[in-house]
C-alpha cells in the first residue's frame, strides 16, 4: 500500500472518530441536563409535606398525582440517567 493511500486511510480513521466523539459528547450533553433537572425536581420534592398536591403534566393537561409515585418516578428516572452515562462513557474517561 502507498503513503498517499496509508494517508488517505488514516484520515477517513480519524474522521470517523472525530464524528464518533461528537455524538457522545452530545449524549453526555443530553444526560447531564437530565440529570441537573431530575436532581433540581428531587430537591422540590424533599421539601413538600404531605398536605401538599404534585401534578404531572400530561400533554396540555395537569393530572394529580400520588407525591410517593412521583418520587419514586424521580428515584428511577435519576437511576436510569446514572446508569446511562456509566455505561456510554465507559469507552471515554475523559467525558465523565
């Protein structure tokens, strides 16, 4: 195989790569505002009593809500969020 050609391989190599970092940075991107929401909705919540109403909104509509079922929704959510980012950035340390 000639340089020019050695070249030309290596350079699609990294642009693959480059196009491959930026998807995962945009995920990261994504789950880190995910996760700085569900935190900021949990925070809320610690501070509700139990005389308080929680409504989820559905479409345009607001639907009471049982306040443990959201929490629990929260809990999950925040979870699934956490796991998603140890799982994606496992090939990329440098993300995490």
């Amino acid at each position: 195989m000639s340089l020019e050609a050695k070249l030309q391989q290596a350079s699609v190599e990294f642009q693959n790569l480059q196009s491959d970092l930026s998807r995962v940075v945009e995920a990261r991107q994504r789950l880190d505002a995910q996760l700085s929401e569900n935190e900021l909705v949990k925070k809320e919540f610690a501070a509700l009593t139990a005389e308080n109403t929680v409504y989820k909104l559905i479409g345009p509509v607001l639907v009471k809500q049982d306040q443990a079922e959201a929490k629990s929704n929260v809990d999950t959510r925040l979870d699934y969020i956490r796991s998603e980012m140890s799982e994606t950035f496992v090939f990329f340390p440098m993300l995490s």
